[in-house]
C-alpha cells in the first residue's frame, strides 16, 4: 500500500519524507480523493435528518487524508521542487480543483448544509460552531452552490483553468531566478562588497565549476550586490535582469498568463454575482470592501508622500554629491540609501552581522516565546525532513505537554522559491476528546555559512525571521475544536498581526540582549549599537511606505476594476497604476506584476493592502506591550488567548478588541514610522 494513504508510523506522526518517492503522489492523490469522495457520500446519503453533527461537523473533518497529502506535496513543489514535481502539480491541480468544485456545487450537500443553516438559530451552537456553519455556508454560496447547472459548469471550467495558469506562472518566475547568472571574473568589479557575500558568491561559483565570483537572483545573493557593489553598470544589468522576470516575450513570459488569470477571477466573480473579484475577496476581509480599502491606501499615501518626497530629494543630492549622479535610478536606490544611513547612523549590516549568527537568532526568539507564552523548543533528530538543511523540533509547554512540531528550513537552493513564508504540515483540532497538536514549519533563504564563517544575519534577515515565526506562533498556540478554522485560518488582513507584531522585540534592548553577542568574542552587542538600530528603524520610512502602498494599489487596479477584459498591455496599465507612487524614472525593460507571486500564484489577489492594514493593528498590538512592559504575562496571556490560540473562530476585530480593550488606531502607526509627531 502507498505509504502517503497510510496513517504514518512516524514519531508524532510526522511526514516520513525519506521514503517517499515522487511517484507514490499521483496515486495517492486519486485513492485520497476517492476516499474523500466517499466520506462526503456518507454525509449526503445518511438518511437522518441533517443536524450540526452528522453534516457540518462531518463535513469539516473529512478529507483528512488528502489534506496531508496535499500539504506534503505543494510544501515540497514550493521549497524542493524538480521538473519531475512541477510535472506532477501539473496533472493533480486539475484533479484537486475539480474534486474541490465536485464538493461545492454538490446539490445533495448543500442542501443539507442549508437545512442546517436555515435552523441555525435554534440550535445553541456555541461561538466557534457557528462560525464554522457559517463558514460552510459561505464555502458553498460563494463558490456556485446557488447557480444553475450551465453556470455550474462554467465555474468548474474556470476554476480548473485558473488552477493551471497560477501554476504555470509560479514555474515561469523560479525558471527565470534560476537561469539568471552573473559571472565576475575580475575582483575589482567587487569592490564594495563585503567579505561574507564575496566568499558567498565565490563558493556559489565554484559549486557550479565556474571560476570567479557568481551572483544571482536569490535574495542573499542579489540583496548585498545591489546595497554594496560600487559597480553602477552590474548594478544596473542586475537590477533590469530581476525586473525583466518573465517579461521577455519568451517562451517564460507571463504577460498572458497575468491577463487570462485576472481576466477570469473577474469573470468567476460576475458569475457569482459580485461586481468585481476584490468585491468577492473583500467580503470575507476584515476590510469589507474595495472602496474602504482604496481610501484606507489613499490616506496612507497622503500621509506618507510628503515624506516620502523629502527622503527622495535627500536621497538624489546626497548621490549627486557623493558620486555626481545626475538621475537617481531603481539600481542605485539601495546602494546610496545604505551610504546615508551609514553617514547618518553610523551603522551598516557589516558593523550588525557578527551578532546576528542564525543559530543565536534561532535561540533568542526560542527564548523570547518562552518568556512571553511559556514555550520549550527541543531540538530533535528522530523526525524525517525532506532536506539536510531542515531542523526539526519538538515544543512542549511548561506543564511538559506537547504543543507542537516544528520544522525549519533556512538556505536558498535550487529547487526552493525565493522569499520567506510559513507553512504546515498537520493542523491542530480536536476529536474524540483528544487535542491534535500541529506541525508547523518556516522556510527562509538566508546567507548560507561559508568556510570561514558561520551563518550571520543582516538586521534585515534577523527581523525576517521573527516574522515567520511569529506566523509559526499563530499555527503552533492554535486551540480550536475544528481544523479549518484553526491556527492561521483566519482573515487575510489579520493573518499578518501575530508576524508583525513579533518584530517589534528586535528593536527592544531587553530582547536584543537575550541572543545579540558577537560569535567570535561572545560580547553582548553594545548599547551604542542598540540605540543607533532604534534610531535607523524609521529611516527611509516614507519612501518603504509609499513603495508597499504602490503595490497595495497596483493589486486593487488588477482585482477591482468592473473591465479587466480591456486591459490589454500589462506594462501600460502598471504605469498608470503606478503613476501617484512613483518616485524613480521607469525602466522599460521591466514589469512587476509578471513577476508579482504574491497575487497572481498566492494567496493575496485583492489582499496585497493587509500588510499595511496589519501593520496599524501590529503597532497598536505592540503598544500596548511596551506600555505594561514588552515581556509582561498579562499583556501576553491576553494575546495568546484572544489572538494566537483563537484561529478564525470569531470576527477578527471581536478578537482583536477583547485583546486591546478599542479597535486599532492608525496614529500608533504613523507615530513609530516618523510621519507624524510623537
């Protein structure tokens, strides 16, 4: 029997990656939808009438088994994929989006569903059960349940072609990462570059049995050239080269496949009666609606643009002083915001590195959760991972319980996609009066160690990494009865506050002291360092701001507009989308949104804006700590319960003001970035 459709035999039941072959998934995939198939019959079939238990409660828990295959396999094609993978997601997203239509727009189930729901009143269901009946209902009404069977069809058709066209774009962005390669072979071309990321680059070189240094498109790699690299012209050929992802009209463009999948989201949304796909998304938002979250950027931007305007200015005089630049361009922005921060500050990544080794990182925000929440983490070698590169822990609380498992993955590679995300392998429930605790697992591409030198981190990776684990937080604390309200199954403009908000304790001199010390000497990192890292954290904030707002908007002009079917060159309507944002000349050679992941492979079409909308929750959240104390237990008991154990049980603002007492205040934001007086 295929090891994926067994209940694994593995410590905590963890997935047993070392013995999984690629060609055990597809066959499991098709005997786990059939199982799951059955098990939604048994629901459908049973001849009580329908009550919460029999039929929503039911329905929330089948599927179990293709869940676990599912999360093991995209996990995989998202951070060790191969063409043999990517082959595979291929032939199963289809099969995945058609059992997925099969279930809602299934008449029988529905209408048991809605016999439940139109009862619901009656029934004494406590909180959590009736934002799960709810949320059944919804799963159903809004993905077709109430249209007819033309209809129906339709949005099978769409929905399977969607499904192909995410994927295909997402293969497009990490084909064109991994084939791009700058090859140095003159060490004066380096000059400005730090010694960490030289050796990086001349390893990255010698791996591939090249001579010279090589320089890629991965974040470690790419990051340090474009801060430090006093070469404007490679600069500039590496900058057009990330921006001109899957914008060559080749065979790995993605202007299409940008057009037919904003073009169908819109036509999926008309289908289901709303008047745009952000009106559709929006609905289940914290923020409701288009409009309100048009004006919620808009206002931001007001705010922010002037200052914005002022850094630029700055920023323009201080090259064309240093350097007698005359036009600031997008690849000398960080390099010469880096010279002024220096200037201004003092301060530089290089100064920072040596008290930021991963593994101490690794142990301050170990340290940090325990303080604040009570949690153990014991690092084990029992449980299977799918790379060397992977950590595995166990996490128990003080009582010795276990809370979770979980996994960490740090370096880039070729089979991983660049950037940072948390994810899980298992969620948390209870059943048959036993609490399943859950597997979590982050994964981040930081600068490997070299043979000189261990694995440190630039003040930028360190705050990268407290945000995913405070993701892994959210998913570990989670206490719910019901799996798909669990953990971070929660609002997209809410998911972000538990991972923004752990943030803020890098900037805390009581926090930084529990793990920054230098990994040669030992010595805590000294204050002088502390306070010039408090004082750099509002640098360039205006400008950040606009540059997250810019994306937040060009997201809304994709999804809320009521004619995407006319837009028909994606670098023009970019431009115009851009256009109140923009503070550098355009390159033409290149285009975000064919390269953009966020929204058009993940989950964030019409919710690119709820990084900002969390940041005004998680600077309210973190104000709150630093009024009562940043490691006081009150304020964390109260987050813990109403916020990181509660999933998506209730409205995130009931949650969030049980917390902090009132809804969120914007000035808490605008105050820690600078943009208004404190």
């Amino acid at each position: 029997m295929n090891i994926l459709n067994k209940v694994f035999d593995t410590p905590f039941q963890t997935a047993p990656f070392s013995k999984i072959k690629n060609e055990f998934f597809l066959p499991a995939f098709i005997k786990a939808i059939e199982k799951a198939k059955q098990e939604i019959d048994a629901i459908t079939n049973n001849s009580e009438t329908p009550t919460f238990k029999n039929t929503i409660e039911a329905l929330d828990f089948s599927g179990e088994e293709l869940d676990r295959i599912s999360s093991i396999f995209f996990n995989l094609n998202s951070a060790e994929t191969s063409e043999e993978i990517q082959k595979i997601a291929q032939e199963v997203s289809p099969l995945l989006s058609e059992f997925s239509n099969d279930i809602t727009l299934n008449e029988a189930l529905f209408k048991r569903v809605k016999t439940v729901y139109n009862v619901k009143d009656s029934l004494n269901l406590n909180t959590e059960q009736q934002t799960l009946l709810d949320k059944k209902y919804k799963g159903f009404s809004r993905n077709g349940a109430n249209l007819s069977e033309d209809k129906k069809l339709q949005l099978r058709d769409i929905d399977k072609k969607l499904s192909q066209l995410k994927l295909k774009f997402g293969e497009n962005v990490l084909a064109e990462t991994n084939k791009f390669e700058m090859l140095i072979t003159n060490e004066e071309d380096l000059a400005g570059l730090p010694e960490g990321a030289k050796e990086a680059a001349q390893q990255l070189a010698e791996a591939k049995n090249q001579e010279g240094w090589l320089i890629t498109l991965d974040y470690p790699s790419y990051i340090p050239f474009m801060t430090y690299a006093d070469n404007r012209d490679l600069r500039k050929k590496l900058a057009i080269a990330s921006g001109a992802k899957a914008f060559k009209n080749d065979a790995l463009d993605n202007q299409e496949n940008v057009l037919q999948i904003v073009k169908l989201r819109h036509q999926r949304a008309n289908l289901l009666g709303y008047k745009t796909h952000a009106h559709f998304v929006l609905e289940e938002r914290m923020a409701k609606t288009p409009e309100k979250v048009e004006t919620f950027l808009n206002e931001l931007l007001e705010k922010a643009k002037p200052a914005a305007l002022n850094e630029f200015k700055e920023l323009e005089d201080f090259a064309k002083e240093l350097d007698g630049i005359d036009q600031l361009q997008k690849w000398d922005g960080s390099y010469y915001s880096e010279k002024l921060k220096q200037k201004r500050f003092d301060l530089d990544d290089e100064k920072l590195k040596p008290y930021f080794k991963l593994e101490n990182v690794i142990q301050g925000v170990f340290t940090i959760s325990e303080k604040l929440y009570g949690l153990h983490f014991e690092e084990i070698s029992t449980i299977d991972t799918y790379h060397d590169d992977v950590l595995t822990y166990k996490v128990t609380n003080d009582k010795g319980e276990l809370v979770s498992i979980f996994y960490a993955d740090f370096f880039p590679r070729p089979g991983k996609r660049n950037g940072a995300w948390m994810t899980s392998y298992k969620p948390q429930y209870v059943k048959d009066g036993e609490n399943s605790r859950p597997h979590i697992s982050i994964v981040c591409n930081f600068t490997k160690p070299t043979k000189s030198k261990p694995s440190l981190l630039t003040f930028n990776e360190v705050t990268t990494l407290f945000h995913e684990f405070g993701h892994a937080l959210h998913g570990m604390l989670a206490n719910t009865t019901y799996p798909s309200i669990s953990g971070t199954s929660v609002f997209w403009d809410f998911v972000e506050l538990p991972s923004q908000v752990l943030e803020n304790w890098c900037y805390e001199k009581e926090a930084l002291e529990l793990f920054a010390t230098h990994y040669q000497t030992g010595d805590l990192i000294p204050m002088a360092l502390i306070e010039k890292i408090k004082a750099s954290s509002t640098f360039h904030e205006g400008m950040q701001t606009l540059r997250q707002l810019s994306f937040g908007l060009l997201d809304m002009s994709w999804h809320a507009s009521e004619t995407p079917e006319n837009i028909k060159n994606v670098k023009a309507h970019e431009l115009e989308a851009f256009e109140n944002t923009k503070l550098y000349p355009d390159v033409a050679e290149n285009c975000m949104s064919t390269s953009f992941s966020h929204i058009f492979q993940g989950g964030y079409s019409s919710g690119y804006y709820s990084y900002k909308w969390a940041e005004v929750l998680d600077a309210d959240a973190f104000e709150f700590f630093k009024e009562k104390g940043i490691f006081n237990k009150e304020v964390a008991t109260k987050f813990k319960e109403f916020v990181l154990s509660q999933g998506g049980t209730e409205d995130p603002m009931i949650l969030y003001k049980r917390f902090r007492g009132h809804e969120p205040q914007p000035d808490a934001l605008l105050k820690r970035a600078g943009l208004i007086k404190k």
